[in-house]
C-alpha cells in the first residue's frame, strides 16, 4: 500500500485482490473480491469515496495529532470532546447513505483504546508498549487502513475463566514467547469485517487473573498472516433485478477468526501477559464501540422511521393519532441514543496518554437503550406496514406480461402515489422486516457491542448511587448536608 493519508475505494480494493486467500464462505475458500463478499466491499469504499469529497472536509478527514497531516477520522485517536462529537456525527452520516452498519468503527474504536492502556501499561510495569502502537498508528494512518477489531473469544463454558476450560484454545493464548516475537491460538467469533479488513486488532474480551497471564494478549496482524482462516458468513438485502435500489446495494459480513500458531512480531504485540490491565483494555473498547453505537443505531432508526412515515402517507393514515405515537416512539429512541453520545462526549475525560475517553454512564445508557428497544422498532413498523411485507409476490412476476397488469391495480394504496413507488416501499419493508438480512440485524442490534446486561453491569460499576442514598437522607431529615450536583 502506498502510504498517503487518504486511500481511494480502488487502491483499498487492489490491495484485497493481493492478499493471501483464506477467507471460507458456504464450504469454500475464496478470494476477496468473491460475489458474496461484494456488498461489503462497497460499505467500506463508502468510507474512501466520501473522505475525497470537499463537502466533507472536517467530517470524514481530520489532522493527525501525530504528522498534521490530512487523514480519515476512521483512523484518528480522539484527542478532544469535539473529536468524540465529529466521530458520532461522521457515523451517523455514513449509515444513513447505507442503511446499515458502516463496520470501519471496529478499528477505529479498537486504535483509541489501545492508544490508553499501552500508555498506562508502560506507567505500570516499565514496557515500551505505547511506542510501539504509536509507530504502528503512524502507519495505520499514512496507509488508511481498514481494521477488525477481534475481541469476541469462542470462550467455551462461560462460568469457567480461561485458564479454567478444558480446551485452552477457547481464549486467544500465547503459546510461545520467542526473541522475535510470539505465537498465538485460539479463535475469535462474530467478528465483523475481518475478511474484508487490512488488519486484525486483537483485545481481550475480559477481566483476566494471575493464571490467566498466557491469554491476556494484544496484538495486530495482517488478515490474510499465515495460520489466520476466516470462516465468513456475508449478508445483504434480497438482490434486485429491476427495480434497483441503493438499500440492496449494501452488507455485512462476520467471522470465526482463527489463529493456528499465528506468529507476532514484538513490534505488533501491544499487550503480553499483564493480566492486570486486561479487563481495561476489553471494557475501553467497548466503551468507544459504544459511543460509535450512539451514532450508528439512531441512523438505523432514521431509516425505520422514514420508512414507519412512507408506508402509513401510501396508507392514506400518516397524521391519525396511534401513527403519530408510533412515530414520535422512534424519534425519541433515536434522539435519545443520539444525546446519550452527545452528552458521553461532552463529559468526557482525557486520558495521561491524551487520548479523550467517552462518559461511561451516558455511553452504556445510550447503548442500553438500543437492545431494550430494538423489537420495539420492529414492532412498530410491522405494525405500520401490515402483513403485505411478508406475502409480497416475487419481483418478476411485477414484470410478468401476465400478471403485471393485475399488481399494479391492486398494489395502489392512495390514489395520487405511483404503483412502481408502493412497490419499491413495500420491497424496502419486506427486505427490513423479514429477510435473512433483517434476521441478522435484529440481533446485531441487541448484542452487537455489547448486549444490555453488559451495559448494566457497567453501569452498575461506574454509577454514583451513594449520591442518591444521601440526597434521600438529606430529605428525610437522616443527614444535614445536601452533597453538591456534579453533571456527569
């Protein structure tokens, strides 16, 4: 890759056409540029196309503070609140021209967390870990790359700690240190990008102890390093014939990461056996996973919600009483996710290493919010859309001699609307509702990033109840003093 700043949607797909096939999709082992993958091929060109546009100047770009140099925010360390607030807006922006998840994220949030507890690690124990990410972040930059962040174990019985399994390759583990380097097993799941990524960042996905050392591990390597397979499962919208449209152009695609004695160079091991820090490092992902949530989800809900507004206007019933509800239901859970990340990164604090770290409370709230109400949102535009999304006729029998004819006189919904437009909206609704594609994305929204008894557990460890037993105490005359209110 040549190293510039800013890559073009080309160079970042010549760049998977070179890379060392070992990606398996439906019993096969394909290149990058297979026809499955390609829907998640032009999600990621999205993230270089629009960073060229003048119009987004500031949005998708923005100075490195290590060069000044122009680069894409998808590979900058939040060094500002302000920077917290152009990531949330940049994501919410690119998942609005998708309609789904915009992935590039996961690299992205994995980068920032690294660039804290490699810091705090050197603080702790003497290591020269920050140094290294720094001159790997130097190059993640100038070649604007695209990352995995692999955090997910396979994990086995989860009662049990790594060390505990009766498999050790359950968890990511070192199982050789060498002078050059180290080799690394196990697998990670559920991992989206990754066979279409330059990169793979691994994290660990929990609190670790003493004999827990081997699996604390951190490191980066190339998707395609040898004894790296990616076992894919790729996902996208029903494909048109006809009636094309920019939702089905886009997908998504997650994988079993698996490390068969994959070897790591030193200068890309971020973290070793310092057991004590693992559980910061995996919870600081996915505290900036989640602030990236409070962008990307209430993009999705705009889509559902000009969708819930097409369908009741064709309906003739957009403006009666139980349509307005339901829509004032979705625009509160957008614009609430949305201020919960505004308000995460308005109170945010920046870290010894200069890195500006989102509020955990308005994080996880926000976050939380999102799996408690994603069904809810199914709910409300299925409601909405009635049954017809699910026993809609096939595409082509709209363009069957036939029967032609006959769908377009009983497709019409109000009088003024063209039958080709009450079409496109009921195939958009079907393809929301009750596709493969949609079945992935409802449960994407409730467990991806985090599923929300995650968010209670952090939240339960982070927020000030003390406070609130006293403000009570206070009232009921048990205390004398009120204890001041501090925002955030």
């Amino acid at each position: 890759m040549k190293g510039m700043g800013l890559r073009t949607s080309d160079e970042y797909l010549e760049r998977l056409r070179e890379m060392r096939p070992n990606v398996y999709i439906g019993g096969e082992r394909v290149r990058r540029d297979d026809k499955r993958l390609l829907p998640c091929l032009r999600v990621i060109c999205k993230t270089f196309e629009e960073a060229q546009k003048p119009k987004y100047e500031g949005l998708m770009t923005t100075p490195s503070h290590l060069s000044e140099e122009k680069i894409n925010r998808f590979t900058h360390v939040c060094q500002t609140p302000e920077d917290l607030l152009k990531k949330q807006q940049m994501i919410r922006t690119y998942c609005r021209m998708t309609g789904g998840c915009i992935q590039r994220c996961m690299g992205c949030d994995a980068i920032n967390a690294l660039s804290v507890v490699t810091y705090e690690l050197d603080e702790a124990f003497g290591t020269d870990y920050h140094a290294r990410f720094l001159e790997y972040l130097r190059e993640f930059q100038q070649e604007d790359m695209v990352a995995a962040a692999a955090q997910t174990d396979v994990k086995g019985n989860r009662v049990l700690r790594p060390h505990q399994q009766a498999d050790p390759d359950l968890y990511v583990r070192v199982v050789e240190r060498r002078s050059d380097g180290i080799v690394v097993r196990g697998a990670k799941n559920s991992i989206t990008i990754a066979a279409y990524a330059d990169e793979l960042i691994v994290l660990p996905t929990r609190a670790m102890t003493e004999r827990d050392a081997d699996w604390a591990v951190s490191f980066a390597v190339p998707a395609d390093a040898e004894g790296v397979h990616l076992v894919t499962r790729a996902t996208a919208p029903r494909q048109r014939r006809v009636l094309k449209a920019p939702y089905t152009e886009y997908g998504i695609g997650d994988s079993f990461v698996v490390f068969d004695d994959v070897f790591v160079p030193w200068d890309r091991v971020f973290m070793c056996g310092e057991w004590q820090l693992a559980g910061r490092l995996a919870t600081l992902f996915a505290l900036f996973h989640r602030h990236s949530y409070t962008a990307c989800k209430p993009a999705l809900t705009d889509v559902f919600l000009g969708a819930a507004v097409l369908v009741s206007e064709y309906s003739g019933i957009l403006g009666r009483e139980h349509v307005r509800r339901k829509l004032v239901d979705l625009a509160c859970v957008a614009e609430l996710v949305y201020a919960a990340g505004i308000a995460s990164a308005v109170f945010s604090k920046r870290a010894t290493s200069g890195t500006c770290i989102p509020n955990v409370i308005y994080t996880n709230v926000g976050r939380r919010h999102v799996g408690l109400n994603i069904y809810h949102e199914y709910d409300i535009l299925a409601d909405l859309a009635g049954g017809l999304p699910a026993t809609l006729p096939f595409e082509d029998d709209f363009f069957n001699e036939e029967t032609k004819g006959f769908l377009e006189k009983y497709i019409k919904r109000a009088a003024d609307i063209p039958s080709e437009n009450v079409h496109r909206c009921f195939r958009l609704l079907s393809d929301i509702l009750c596709s493969a594609h949609s079945g992935v994305m409802q449960l994407v929204g409730v467990h991806g990033g985090g599923s929300p008894i995650m968010e209670e557990i952090a939240v339960y460890q982070n927020y000030d109840f003390e406070d609130k037993k006293k403000v009570a105490e206070y009232l009921a005359g048990i205390r004398g003093d009120l204890p001041d209110f501090e925002v955030g």
